[in-house]
C-alpha cells in the first residue's frame, strides 16, 4: 500500500538525514521491532530505556510511510468528543483515554528535551470551534464534559474568536490550554540516533515476510533472506496493519495537506494555538517552527493511492474554500499540497495490545487524528506487556472490543 502521495512537506524539509543498513546476517534480540515510523521509533525508545536487546526493521527508508505526510497536531483531544466516547464506553475509559492524550503531550516535552531535540517541540494552545450554528449545542456539551473532567477549556463566543484569532464566521468554540506540536519526521530520526547510541541496531529496507513461533522466541525471515530471532516482536506498522489483520477493525481515509508561508499581520495568535472545526470534513491547521501555515482536511474513504493521489488539485480547492470562510480576504499561495492515508476506528481509539493469532506479539496502532499520542501512550502499554502486565486502557484498546 502507497501510504502517501509524493511531496510530502517533512520529507522534503528535512530530506533523507541518516543513512540506515539493510540486514545482511542473521540477528539475535530480545525486542524486534516492525516499523520504523514515530510509533517504531517512540517504542524502540521506550526498549532501550528499559535494558532490551533490540532491533528494528522497516521496509522502507525510514519514516517513509504515515510519518512522513502527518500535520503532527499533539492534541488531548480524541476525533470523537468526550460526551459521545462516555456513551460508547463509559466515563471512566472515555475519561482515561483523553487523559492518556494530555499525558502523551507533556511526555512528548520531557523525552524531546531528555534526547536535545531540534525538531520544534512547542506547546499550544487549542481552538475547536463550530463551523455551524446548529453545531453549538454539542459543542457546549462537550465542553461540559471536558470541564467535568477536569481539563483546562474555556468557551469563547464567535466575537471573542474574532477578536483573539481574527477568525469570521464561527459559532464559538472550546479553547483548551493542552496542545502542541512537532517535526514528529525529524523527532522520530532524533530518537533512532540517540537510541543506536545506546545499542538499538536499524535496518531499513529489510520486510518482514514470515514468522515462525517458537517455544520462548518467534523466528523473523525477511525479504532478503536472512532472519532475526526475537523473544517478543514488538508491531508498529501503521495501517498496513490492514493487511496482515484479516478483521474489520479500521476504515481507511484518505486526507490531504498543504503547506505556505504566512502572513503574520493577517492572523493573530495563530503561531501559538492548534485550529480545528465541526465541519465534515473538517479542516485542521497550525503552524511550522519555519514559518508556514499548514492546513488539513478534504478526508474522504480511501479506495487507492491513485485515486487519493488524482484528487490532489480538487482538494487542495476544497480546502482553500474552507479556510476562506473564515478568513475571507486571505490569499493562501500554496508552497506544496500532499495526500496520505489514516485510519478511523468506530470509537476514535487505537488499537494497541495482543492479538489472539500472533504469539509473544504486541500491536501499538496509533490510529485517528490522534496517532502520535497514543504510540506514546503505547509505550508504556509495550513496557507491561513486556513484564506481562495490563495497563488500564488495556480493556478499551483492545482487538476484538
Ligand atoms: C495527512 C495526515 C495528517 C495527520 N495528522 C496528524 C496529526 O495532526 N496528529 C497526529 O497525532 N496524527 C496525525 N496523523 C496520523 C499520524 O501521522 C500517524 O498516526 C503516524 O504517522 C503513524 O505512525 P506509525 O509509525 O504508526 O506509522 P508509519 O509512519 O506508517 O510507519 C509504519 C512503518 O511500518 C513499516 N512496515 C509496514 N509493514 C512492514 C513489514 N512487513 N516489514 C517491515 N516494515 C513494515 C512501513 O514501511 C512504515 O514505515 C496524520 C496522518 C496523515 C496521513
């Protein structure tokens, strides 16, 4: 599966930094790890720390799949609403998840500060605002909910968005304290250096083909023939998780981005705050430590990357349309325009646990606008599994809920 269309913004910003090796003997771990995207990259991490032997595998340059086309929003905030995932799950697990989230972003601070990261970690504000009148209601509910729960939001009304963000024709919105953003591209290549320093062994363009189960160990055969023997397998590969999992348990989107530079005097506070709306499809940006604006949206169901790709000039209008219903007198000159391919699970949260046909194996998938901060958050769920333990969310990520 083509996971993104070419031009992705990162990928030509940062370019390709580091040269990794194909395997070329047979390996030895504790810990093989299969993806090297950020949720690879965050999990390797997370191995090391704890004193594994590990190794890990991608099929593609590093970071080439779903990293390399994300906006890399860091948000508390779940693609379904506080007050809907109470109804699906209950408080206590809708509850957990957001917190997990918020959680995710300040770890996110401290582990790009512990690795002396250039990728532009910055803390945001966050601005969820209804794009439709008949949006308000629910939007003032889920802003109860979030404040019962006790995260930091305030309700601003249409004229307070005017005033603080220049924005026209809203209907009000939840203005959150928790939020950031990343390079998660450039991050994910900060933390595989740092981490060979310390023992993690990469290879790139290196496919994981077959697994054979073994009595305390799986036996990996890749592409190129060789293999790696592993006590546990540790699977981090995106939504091409779709193609070894036979079940239904993701629909694929197709999403799309474009990238310029901005004109400071035209927005305000835009540089410290993550926007988002009600609409459907919604359109999501922030800024870059570069700079630029980055604007998302136009999702659609994903059929295949030819398809996804072709519509690229039709969305990127789309798109454009939409930000001009709230900045009317904007001219917007598009630097690049992408596409890529995310997942959308029916209760917005990822799947990350065991998987009854994969022997000593444990998925993280990140999946929803909220990927990033749940492979965070499946690092500590990775690091239990690894001393067969569960972890609190264990029940409501799992496969098969
Ligand atoms: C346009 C767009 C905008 C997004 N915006 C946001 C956002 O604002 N905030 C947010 O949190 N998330 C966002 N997401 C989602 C986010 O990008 C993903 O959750 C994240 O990048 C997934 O990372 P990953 O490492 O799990 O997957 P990937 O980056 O796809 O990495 C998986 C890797 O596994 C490798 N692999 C697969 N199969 C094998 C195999 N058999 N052998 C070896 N290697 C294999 C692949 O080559 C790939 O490199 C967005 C996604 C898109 C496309």
């Amino acid at each position: 599966m083509d996971l993104k269309s070419n031009e992705p913004f990162w990928l030509l910003k940062n370019g390709l930094t580091t040269s990794y090796p194909s395997l070329k003997s047979n390996e030895n771990c504790d810990v093989l790890v299969i993806g090297g995207g950020i949720t690879g990259s965050l999990i390797a991490h997370q191995m090391i720390s704890e004193g594994y032997k590990t190794v890990l595998i991608d099929k593609r340059e590093i970071c080439n799949g779903s990293t390399s086309a994300t906006t890399s929003m860091l948000q508390y905030e779940i693609d379904v609403p506080l007050f809907e995932l109470t109804e699906m799950i209950g408080e206590k697990g809708a509850v957990a998840s957001y917190k997990a989230c918020s959680d995710a972003i300040d770890r996110l601070e401290k582990l790009s500060k512990l690795i002396k990261s250039d990728a532009g970690f910055k803390r945001k504000k966050s601005l969820y605002f209804a794009a439709k009148k008949k949006d308000v209601n629910w939007l003032q509910k889920e802003y109860k909910a979030r404040k019962n729960a006790g995260f930091d939001v305030k309700w601003l009304e249409a004229a307070q968005i005017t005033e603080q963000f220049e924005f026209e024709n809203t209907y009000g919105g939840i203005l959150s304290k928790q939020g950031a953003s990343i390079d998660a591209f450039k991050f994910a290549h900060e933390l595989l250096e740092h981490n060979g320093k310390k023992g993690l062994k990469v290879f790139d363009k290196t496919e994981m083909k077959k697994v054979e189960y073994h009595k305390g160990f799986n036996l990996v055969k890749v592409d190129s023939g060789f293999q790696i023997r592993a006590k546990k397998i540790l699977y981090c590969i995106g939504y091409e998780s779709k193609n070894l999992l036979k079940e239904n348990f993701v629909d694929l989107k197709s999403t799309y981005a474009i990238v310029s530079e901005i004109d400071d005097d035209k927005f305000k506070n835009i540089s410290s705050t993550l926007v988002w709306n009600t609409d459907d499809p919604y359109i999501y940006m922030r800024t870059t430590d570069d700079g630029r604006l980055l604007i998302g949206g136009g999702d659609e169901d994903f059929y295949a990357a030819e398809k996804r790709d072709a519509l690229l000039n039709q969305k990127e209008k789309e798109i454009l349309k939409n930000l001009k219903k709230i900045k009317p007198d904007y001219h917007f000159y598009t630097d690049f325009v992408w596409a890529g391919t995310f997942g959308e699970t029916k209760d917005g949260l990822p799947y990350i646990g065991e998987h009854k046909k994969f022997k000593n194996s444990y998925f993280v998938l990140g999946f929803g606008g909220n990927g990033i901060t749940f492979s965070v958050t499946g690092m500590e769920m990775a690091a239990l599994f690894m001393k067969n333990k569960k972890h609190l969310l264990s029940e409501y990520f799992k496969f098969g809920r």
